[in-house]
C-alpha cells in the first residue's frame, strides 16, 4: 500500500472527481459514511458525541458525520470554530444539509471555554485535516488545548488537527491527541514515526473509493506492508522436493550466558521454512542447542566461551550473525571474516552490529544486499547521533543507497529501507515484542527465509510482517506483559497459515 503525500492525496479526490463524474460533496458523504460505520464498533455504548469543526474541508467531513450520527439516534453537539468568515463550499453545503435535518445542536464559537464536552461522550476531531503548512494559533491553538485537557476519548477525522503528515511537527502543544484517528484511503507518512504515537493513537486506514487508476500511477518513495503486497511474492513447496531444496542456513551466534539468543534465533530460523540449519557455537553452547533443538546441526567453535573461528562456508546458502555472540577481539575479527568470505544473503544483527559500530569501514565492505537489523540506538552507534527518527529514516535511506544494503529499523513499525532508497513499513506487531530476545527471533526468521530461497529485500518485508503477525496473534491468548520472544516461535506457524490464506492482521 502506497503512502501519499499531502499534495498526492488531493491530486487522489480530484482525479477520483473529475475521472469519476463524481461531486466532491459526495466523495466527502462516502468519507463521512465510512467513518460511521467505524465509531460504533470503536465506542460501543456510546450515544453521545461533540463534534469539533474548523472551515475547510475536514470541518465539512465533520459536518457531515454529524448529520449520520444523529440520524443513527445519537446526541450530537457540533462546536463550530468561528476563526475565519470564510469557508469551504462544501463546509457550507454539509452545513445546510446539517441545520435542515435540525437533529444537532450547533453551536459557533468565538472562545474555546463556550465548548463543553459531554460526560461519558466521545469528542470527533475535525478541525484542521492534512493540508496545514503551519502551527495551529489562536482559537484553533486554544481548541485543541481544550480537547487534549478534557479528558474524553477522542477520535481524529483523517488527521490529529494540528498534525504535519509529511514533516515533523514541531510545536506538539498544537496538536491534538487522539485515542483513535480514522483516516482515508491511505495511511499518513507521520504516523510511521514514534514523535506521533501519542497524537494519532491508533489508527485505521477507511476505503473511501479513491479512483483504482490513481494511486498506481503515482511516484512514491513509503510504503505500508499489508498481506496484499506479500501474497504474491509467497513460495509453496513441491511434492519431489527435498530437505536440500529449501536451503542451508548458518547462523553464528551465542556466548557464555547469551545461548538463550542462539536457541531463539535458531528455533525461528527453522520454524521459517529453511531446509537445514547449522548453528556455529562456542563450546559451551554444545549441549544446550542440542538439547533444546535437536532439529539443528551444532557447529563449535575452539573457543569455550566466544566464537573465534570461521567454519568452512561452501554448504550454505544464508548466513545470520550476531544474536548473543559478544565483543570480544576475537569474535570482532571473525565478523570481519564473514563479511569477506560470504558473497551474498547475510544477516547482521546485534553484537555483529555493535562490532560494526567500531569499525565502522567495515560498513563499505559488506556484500551486496547485506541485511543489517538496528534497533534506534543500534544504529545510531552505526552511523550518527539523530534527534529525531525522521532525521535517523533519512540516514538510513542514504546509507542503503550508499552500499546496497537493507537495513530493517525496527520500531513500532519497523522500517525496511532498500537501496533504490524506497522505505516498506511494517503494519504488524505491538508492545508485547518489548522485551528481549524478540531481535533475536527476528534475525532467525530473516536468515530462515534467506535460506528458503527468498530474495533479502522481500525477506525482510515478509520477516518483519511474519514476526509481527506472529505477537499479534500471541497476544489474544497472552497478556502483553507475561509475552514472551519465545511465544513469537510458537505462533509463527499461524502467521504463516493466515500469510497463506491471504488473510489481513
């Protein structure tokens, strides 16, 4: 799924209006339909609603949701922002239809005080949507403060108001802060990003019939990863294969007191389809591998304690390092070894990024289309301090063109940056994948689906969709907090069952 601009989402309705024959006002009573079809399910019980509006074309979706919802038998109040005598047309059209219904109170306001929210009700944002190219002031700036204070469950209509879909949003105290924001046809750049969290809570994206022949057609640099775009990239298995036809996977991994990382990685390296998984370890890890996976071959190292040495390399067709493997001297020559004996599907996580971190020219050296997995301070170790995750997004696209690489910046919605410099954001997961080892699992699903026979740029979309999907389907069995790395390998199985079906999260 395509992330437009805000420049791109107008060009959308007035394309879908002109090609369509279809009047603007009724591409918003299709946008304002669709919301109400979601607010009932998102606030069951609820029958009361203020309606905050600006003048443009965001206050005339929230005229319009008014005049549904009061049909629907809702009490409906509609503050009226009056910051400006002008208005949009179809602000004044929805307006009329509004006040000819008579069902809701409206109510202009010169002063954000006049506003009083209902108990128990839900307040509809609808203020200023995605064509702002200043801070809120005034009474908007005033509104919004009012809105954030009252302390109701507030839903955004297209955008938190106050909010820069493709920008940071510098002043935050303008901004309102939504407990859900529906938003039309296509997900906004800015709710990608951590800074927002807090104002778009979360988010769904509403098919509001935008004309199918636009958004092909359109240049675009960000993606949302939806199990649309996956399913035609996905591989079945024949009735003559064989273990040997669906890869040889190495991961070099584990340290004293760090075997639990190798045991995950390779667990979930196995769970995803590779044929055959070697697991190269210090000595110390010989029988806890074996024991807690007996699926996998043990190679060891000379060392007890630290992997040291490179084992020979032909049998495999995917590599992961990292996962638990220290920085110990020793072990910082062997990555510089893999970097220089594998030709290709190499996954770089943990300590093998930290190692990278302080040596950074070895970044130039690593084989096309390697697979580095930083979490935020990762890979600000890797490269440079950032202030801002759009400022850390921006290094990273330049880095992965730089030296072809793929670099998964893992986050909320972890972002697949790839050499063309195209970003792929995931639309799976939640907070229950905070804990440790949850990196772990992830390297082992990537080099899994390396060994599979997946291309590195798809298998780390599909990875990351995997190992999200997996914690989604987790958490309706077990609470977020007793989650655990582990619980991610038991699910991935069903991941990948509604992966195959063509099922959404």
């Amino acid at each position: 799924m395509k992330i437009l601009s805000a420049p791109q989402i107008r060009e959308a309705d007035q394309y879908t209006i002109s090609h369509e024959r279809i009047p603007s006002l009724d591409l918003m009573e299709r946008a304002a339909a669709a919301c109400v079809q979601a607010i009932p399910r998102l606030a069951p019980g609820v029958s009361q609603a203020a309606i905050v509006c600006g003048k443009g074309n965001n206050g005339g979706d929230g005229l319009a949701v008014a005049r549904l919802l009061a049909d629907r038998g809702y009490k409906v109040q509609v503050y009226i922002l009056d910051y400006t005598p002008a208005a949009s047309d179809d602000f004044a059209a929805n307006l009329a239809r509004l006040s000819a219904q008579g069902k809701a109170a409206i109510t202009y306001v010169g002063s954000a005080a006049d506003m009083i929210l209902p108990d128990g009700g839900i307040v509809i944002d609808a203020i200023l949507g995605t064509g702002i190219n200043k801070p809120a002031q005034g009474l908007i700036a005033d509104a919004i403060k009012l809105i954030n204070s009252s302390g109701r469950r507030i839903i955004s209509i297209d955008v938190p108001s106050g909010l820069r879909t493709d920008e940071p949003t510098m002043q935050k105290d303008e901004v309102v802060k939504a407990w859900r924001t529906l938003t039309f046809q296509q997900p906004k750049l800015a709710f990608m990003f951590p800074e927002s969290g807090a104002y778009t809570g979360e988010f769904e994206v509403l098919d509001i019939g935008i004309d199918s022949s636009f958004i092909p057609e359109s240049d675009c640099t960000y993606f949302y990863v939806s199990v649309a775009t996956l399913l035609p990239l996905l591989k079945g298995r024949t009735k003559f294969s064989h273990k040997g036809t669906y890869g040889h996977a190495l991961l070099l991994a584990g340290s004293y007191g760090k075997m639990g990382a190798a045991v995950l990685s390779a667990s979930a390296a196995l769970h995803c389809g590779a044929g055959l998984l070697t697991v190269h370890l210090p000595a110390c890890g010989y029988q806890i591998m074996q024991t807690a996976l007996p699926e996998a071959m043990v190679s060891i190292d000379r060392e007890e304690e630290h992997i040291s040495t490179l084992p020979d390399m032909n049998p495999y067709t995917a590599v992961g390092i990292g996962p638990g493997i220290g920085t110990d001297p020793a072990t910082a020559q062997l990555v510089k070894q893999v970097i220089q004996a594998v030709s290709g599907k190499l996954v770089v996580d943990a300590d093998a990024l930290n190692i990278l971190s302080e040596h950074k020219t070895w970044l130039e050296f690593l084989p096309p289309l390697t697979i580095l997995t930083p979490h935020p301070k990762e890979f600000d170790r890797l490269t440079q301090k950032h202030d801002s995750s759009w400022a850390r997004l921006e290094t990273a696209q330049k880095l992965a063109m730089k030296n072809n690489l793929v670099i998964v910046l893992k986050g909320a919605h972890t972002a697949t940056v790839l050499p063309d410099g195209s970003v792929w954001f995931n639309s799976t997961g939640n907070p229950a994948l905070a804990k440790g080892g949850s990196g772990d699992v992830l390297t082992g699903i990537l080099a899994g689906l390396l060994a599979r026979g997946y291309e590195p740029a798809v298998a780390a979309c599909l990875g990351m969709y995997l190992h999200g999907l997996a914690a989604d389907i987790g958490v309706e069995r077990i609470h977020t907090e007793s989650f655990l790395a582990s619980d991610v390998i038991h699910h991935i199985s069903d991941a990948m069952r509604q992966i195959y079906n063509g099922k959404t999260s």
